[in-house]
C-alpha cells in the first residue's frame, strides 16, 4: 500500500517531498573554494542506485523488501542522494556542508594551540566535537538550547558519538598539542542527522590537518584512514539503508553505524522499537550498512582527490 507523503514547505515556498529533495534549483550545489590556499578538490554530487542483484536477500523477504514504498522511489539498498561541499565558510581551517536528501549539517574544524588540562604536557593532542539544531531545521520551531540554560541528554549523546568516532582515526601523538573542534550544526534534519554530521566532520578534520602540512605545520595529516556513518533498520518487515524521518519514525529497529574505511567498527547503536531482532538480523543489517559506507567513503575520497 501507498502511503501518503509528508510535503514539507521550503524556505522558497516549494513542497520538497520527504525523504529526498534531490533537484538543483532548490538546493544549489556551490562551487568549491580555497581554504588559506589549500585548493579543495570539485565538489560531486553521488544520486546513488545501488543494485539490489549483487548483495543477495538481505532482508530475508524478498517480497517485502521489493513492495515496499520509500518516499523518493528509492530501493531498501539505495542511500539519500549525497552531496559534500567543501570550503562552506572561509574562516574555518575545515569546513564541509553535507546534503544527505533534505538533511543538511553544516560541519567545521577549528584547530587551537593546546590541550585540556589533564593532557598538558603529555605531547598528545585532542579531538572534540560538539552538535547543535537550528531551531527551524524541523518542520516545528525546536527552542534553542542556549534559552533552556542547558545541553539536552540528546545533544550530550550525539557530541560524544562524533567526538568518540573521529578520535579513533587520528594519530593524538603526531597531531601535538593541538585540540580539532568540530562544529556540527543541523540546519535541516530529515533523518540521519548525527550519521550526516560523522560523515561530513571527517571531511572537515582532513581538510585542516591537511592545512596545517600545507602551511608546513606538520610534517604529515595524523589522519590514519577516513570514518564514516549511516543509519540501518527494520520498517514494515524490509530492511532498509538510510532512513529518512518518516522511515525511522515507524521502524520496528533502527540502527547506526560508525565504520572506518577499512572496515572496522568503532560503533554500533541498535533499538528495537516493537518487540526484539535477532542476532542474524543484527548481522544482516551491519553488512546492509557496509553497502552504503562504501559508497560514502568514495564521496569523501573523490572530495578531498584521493
């Protein structure tokens, strides 16, 4: 059955269908620009069409999986069209706004002489990160945290997973002592939010450290291998990649996952919401996952020409 989709009202006035928003003339793809004359790479966008043939029954249901409706027409196997545009601000030594369907997350490093406290003197350098939701990035005002006079359980949850899931692919020792700030700012969420903005601050960290070789700074990037994200799960009994808002706001599991670029873990959060999933289930959707990662890691190695 055909549900009805959810239109959302755009700043231009247009119905931008949920879930997708793929044409140019609403969201522009913007030139690439120059970082302290670092010169980034062309900026590409990847409408991904993934094959269902190659990866086998994933779901375990055929049939659910293949009659299943997602908004935009995508298959269970497909991610959001991506789109990651390097140099957004001038200012910042890293800076990467990612597109991912109507979810966009604007993302920037800033490296500052120095270590917390508990660091100094160690001659090891440190990795940060903090998120935040512009209060019209829902389809209703979200007040911002600032007027509450406090950080949400949320927000607390998602900076760590950011912070946790960059620190595990820089080299703390050849960085110095230095801290990487990454600034993770929602400006439209449809879902994948906190997947978006692990996939875009990795960017915006190569971009900086890569910076500061440049400027001859340091010797090498401490960037031992690119991370990226993406969210799994389970609606109406088919197993899907990248889940929109409307998918995850109706899964029975919903699952993220932080992968490095040669396969390795670094976190898994899975939440049945209906009952339980099985341990195969769980395999399946991990797997699931790595079809989509690679194609994220290919958009990451083609922005910053590697």
């Amino acid at each position: 059955m055909v549900r009805n989709r959810r239109k959302i009202l755009g700043f231009n006035g247009l119905g931008i269908d949920s879930c997708y928003g793929t044409e140019k003339e609403r969201f522009p793809v913007l030139e690439p620009k120059a970082i302290d004359g670092l010169t980034t790479a062309p900026v590409s966008r990847f409408p991904y069409n993934l094959s269902m043939n190659n990866f086998g029954n994933l779901s375990g249901n055929d049939t659910a999986a293949s009659s299943f409706y997602r908004p935009g027409g995508r298959t269970p196997l497909e991610l959001r069209p991506l789109t990651l545009t390097p140099g957004f601000v001038q200012t910042a030594e890293g800076s990467v706004l990612v597109s991912l369907g109507n979810t966009r997350v604007l993302t920037n490093a800033t490296v500052e002489p120095g270590v917390p406290g508990w660091l100094r003197n160690s001659g090891h350098g440190w990795v940060t990160a903090e998120y935040s939701m512009l209060p019209r990035a829902t389809v209703t005002r979200t007040p911002r945290e600032s007027e509450k006079g406090k950080i949400g359980g949320r927000t607390h949850e998602i900076q760590r997973l950011i912070g946790r899931s960059l620190r595990s692919v820089v080299d703390m020792k050849a960085l110095g002592e230095r801290t990487v700030i990454l600034d993770c700012d929602v400006i439209q969420a449809d879902g994948g939010t906190r997947t978006a903005a692990i996939t875009g601050a990795a960017v915006a960290l190569a971009l900086a450290l890569n910076a500061l070789v440049a400027a001859g700074t340091l010797k090498a990037s401490p960037l031992k291998q690119l991370v990226a994200a993406t969210s799994v799960g389970i609606v109406g009994s088919a197993m899907l990649l990248d889940l929109c808002y409307e998918e995850d706001s109706q899964a029975e599991v919903d699952m993220n996952v932080v992968m490095t670029a040669d396969g390795g873990l670094i976190e898994t959060q899975a939440t049945a919401e209906k009952g339980s999933f099985s341990r195969a289930q769980l395999n399946e959707l991990v797997d699931l996952a790595e079809v989509g990662l690679k194609e994220i890691f290919a958009a990451q190695r083609a922005v910053l020409g590697l």
